[in-house]
C-alpha cells in the first residue's frame, strides 16, 4: 500500500512544479506577442530587398566586375558553413532538436559528397549539442543576441564576421537553417542560401521591365550585397526568437495540464489509501471490542 506521507509529498511537489511552468507559459507569452510583431515587420523588408537583389545579379550575370558575393565568380565550392540558429535555453520543446537533427543529417550528406563542413552556431543548445558531435567543426559561437537584438548588433557582430571569413575564403558556400515562426504552435525548419547570393536563371520570357541603375548596377551591388547579408540574418534571428516563444508557450502549456492530470491522479490514489487506513483502523477497534465482549 502506498505511503500517505509519500503521496502528499509528490503531490506538493507536482503543484510547485505546475506554478512554475504556469508562470514560464506567461512570461513566454509576452515575450511572444512582441517577438511576433517583430518577425511579421521585418518580413516586407527582407523579402523586397531578396527580390532586389536578385534583380540586379539577373543583370550582372557572372562576368570579371561582379561582387564577391555573386555566385559564378569563380570559385569552386569545397568548403561548406552551416549557420544554426538555436535558443540559448531549454524548455521548449522540440524547436532545438529539429535544427540539430536536420543539421546533423546535411553535415552527413556533404561530408560524402567531399565537403569540407564547418559551423557558426547561434545560441548555446546548438552550440552544446554540436560540441558532442562535431567538435572539430565549430568555427564561432554565438549567445545572448536575442536579449538586445537589434539590426545594428548583427549587423557589427556576426554579419560582419561571417563577410571577413568568406573574403578570407574560409568557406566557399554558407547556409542558414532556422526555424520560420507560423503560429504558436507550428514552426517552418527553412534552409536558405546567405553567400554567395545565387543568380536567378534567365527565362527568356521578356516579363519584367528594364531599369537604369545610377550608380551602375556593380557599385550598388558592392554596397548592398553585405546590407543583404545582414538584413536576412537578422530576419532569420527574429523568425527564430519567435518560433522559441511560441515553442516554449505550447511546451510550457502541456506541461501545465499533465501537472493537472498527474496531481487528479496522484489525489484519488490518496483518497483512496487513506480511506482504507481508516477502514483498516476501523476493523481493528471492532475485532478488538468484539474480543474483549467475549
């Protein structure tokens, strides 16, 4: 028979332990709301300044005056980084592990094809969980950014940094994956291509318009290309905050109800050995005036 004194004690224990994923739900709420509003504001800017820029690569093709930063300049990809944005914290749920997972599996893949794979990881899970696997490969680490995230701290930081290893040919080709805020309940895992900006295949169809570009099209893009860099890093950096707030909501939400579920549980399993200590006692005091009558 279960102990009475066990069973109140798990039970104090699951309530404390439901008061703090309650409070976790709330503030991961709030912090929600104005991650959202962020990741939905940035959006318009990010997806026009992509679209500019694959207008003008269009243009310039691949020829000896193109950026750096144009795919087709020259240089053969052998060298692969892989920018993995994760959450410094835990907690919810599975928001880390499907980065590390997809990661894990693409870093798999490259190094058969021959590539030589390294990793900029953004946030201490994927920095913990990368060490443990890959150690060799981690090339910088990132935490923190999502405290005081602005476009000027990425911008100065780890876009800045992620430009200098591609001009010191670190890397030939860098990748992103993250997590695309939908709700707070679901999240994209995106892959997306941050350097060299790809060059759109011409269609021949004639569609679009023709532009005059004052200054020519390869001085605008020598200076909108890093702007570019930066900008989808920092949209990736706000889509992945938000996907962490909704993820940890929904976790700390379900945790919350099987707190509920496992305290109704654990109160009947109480109620009910207690009942049968009182009837136990009962019996006895009954059994043992019956004898003494006798």
């Amino acid at each position: 028979m279960p102990n009475l004194k066990v069973l109140r004690k798990r039970i104090r224990s699951v309530k404390n332990t439901q008061q703090i994923t309650k409070a976790m739900k709330m503030v991961a709420a709030a912090k929600l709301r104005r991650s959202q509003e962020r990741a939905h504001a940035t959006r318009p800017y990010s997806e026009r300044m992509s679209r500019l820029m694959q207008s003008l690569t269009a243009v310039v093709g691949d020829g000896d005056n193109a950026p750096k930063l144009m795919a087709g300049h020259g240089r053969e990809p052998k060298k692969i980084e892989l920018v993995l944005f994760s959450a410094d914290r835990g907690l919810c749920g599975s928001f880390n592990s499907s980065v590390m997972r997809a990661a894990r599996a693409r870093i798999g893949e490259l190094e058969k094809q021959g590539f030589k794979v390294t990793l900029t990881c953004v946030g201490r899970k994927a920095n913990e969980v990368m060490r443990r696997y890959h150690r060799d490969k981690i090339r910088k680490t990132y935490t923190g950014l999502s405290r005081a995230l602005t476009f000027k701290l990425v911008e100065e930081g780890l876009s800045r940094e992620l430009l200098e290893a591609y001009e010191a040919e670190k890397f030939d080709v860098c990748y992103m994956v993250f997590n695309t805020f939908k709700s707070a309940m679901s999240q994209e895992l995106t892959w997306r291509q941050l350097m060299p900006i790809p060059i759109p295949e011409q269609d021949g169809g004639g569609g679009e318009g023709e532009y005059l570009y004052e200054p020519n099209e390869e001085e605008l893009l020598a200076q909108l290309l890093p702007r570019n860099v930066a900008m989808q890093l920092f949209q990736a950096l706000v889509e992945s905050d938000a996907s962490e707030h909704g993820a940890r909501m929904t976790a700390m939400d379900n945790a919350v109800r099987n707190a509920a579920e496992m305290i109704r549980k654990l109160t009947i399993t109480f109620n009910r050995t207690r009942q049968a200590a009182i009837t136990t006692e009962l019996m006895e005091i009954i059994g043992g005036a019956e004898s003494l009558k006798g």
